[in-house]
C-alpha cells in the first residue's frame, strides 16, 4: 500500500512570447511582481518551431524563458495559469493578445506545463485547467514525450531547462549549520 505524502515544492517557470521585445520585458516584470524574484533569465530565442500563433501575433515572434526563486506547492499550478490568462488579458487589444505566457513546473522528475485545453494526455486539475506532462528527466537530461511541443522537445529549451533544474535541486538541499 501506498502512503500519502506531501510532494517537494516545485519551480516555476515561465515562457514568455511576443512579436515585440519590449512586451515581453513588461511581462516579465509583472511576472515577477506576481511571483517574485526571477533567478534566471534566458536570452530572446527566434519561437519559429510553428506558425499556430501568426494570426494572432504576426511574425518575428521571441520568448525569454524565465524560472523563479521562491518554490511553490505543485498544486498550485492551476492559480499561476489562471494568473498568466489575466496578465495576458489585461495587455490585450482588439481581440488579440500581445503576449503569451506558458506557465509550468519544474520538478526533479519532470516539467509540466498548464493548459487551457484538455486531451488525452493531459490531466484536468480544476476551474478549465489541464496539466500537460510535457518532458521528463532521466538519464541526466529533460527527454520529450511523443506529444511534446517541438520547441520544448528541441535541445535549446531542455538545456536552459537543465540549468533551471539545477538551481532548483540547490535550493531542495538542506541549509547546514
């Protein structure tokens, strides 16, 4: 028999994507109003992996992956989605959004991303939100499953996502005295 036991806090990270670098500098800085001090900050990367968001956004999308210091309990996730959609709303025009942010957890097993659409592979957490296991980590490294996003299954993103895995497990160690 299994015994319940409270999981390890978990490390949010954030992509944030715009055809405009300066919204996603604004973003970032509201992010980081709603959830503290980022610790790491990746550089502007070219998002042209697909052309989904062209409509929406046009072309020359970028996005800054982003992770945060403060640790935070994994069943939160569906609250920071619900807080990205209003961060993304409240910068809305004309119908369209002029920033996306792709909320998820980093935790020493896996990285899962929130999501406003369910599907097989996903899990409903509550209030429209599904949680989408997109990478695990074995072996040293974050390896994609066969409903990975492209991006997050390309080595630029499991890399950085490497590197955010790191600071994290620091932080999981025990402070010595």
């Amino acid at each position: 028999m299994s015994r319940p036991s409270e999981p390890k806090p978990a490390k949010p990270v954030m992509s944030v994507m715009s055809g405009d670098r300066a919204r996603i500098v604004s973003a970032l800085e509201a992010l980081s109003q709603r959830f503290g001090r980022i610790d790491f900050l990746s550089e502007f990367l070219p998002f042209d992996f697909t052309d989904y968001y062209e409509k929406e956004f046009g072309k020359g999308l970028e996005r800054r992956i982003a992770s945060f210091e403060k640790l935070v309990p994994p069943d939160t996730l569906a609250d920071i989605k619900k807080a990205t959609n209003g961060l993304e709303e409240a910068g809305a025009a004309g119908g369209n959004r002029r920033v996306n942010i792709d909320p998820g957890l980093l935790s020493e097993f896996n990285f899962v991303l929130a999501t406003g659409k369910g599907y097989a592979h996903r899990v409903f957490l509550r209030d429209g939100i599904w949680a989408d296991l997109t990478l695990i980590y074995r072996g040293g490294d974050f390896l994609p499953l066969e409903w990975t996003y492209p991006d997050y299954a390309g080595e630029s993103i499991r890399n950085i996502l490497k590197k955010i895995r790191l600071k994290y497990m620091y932080q999981l160690k025990p402070v010595k005295s």
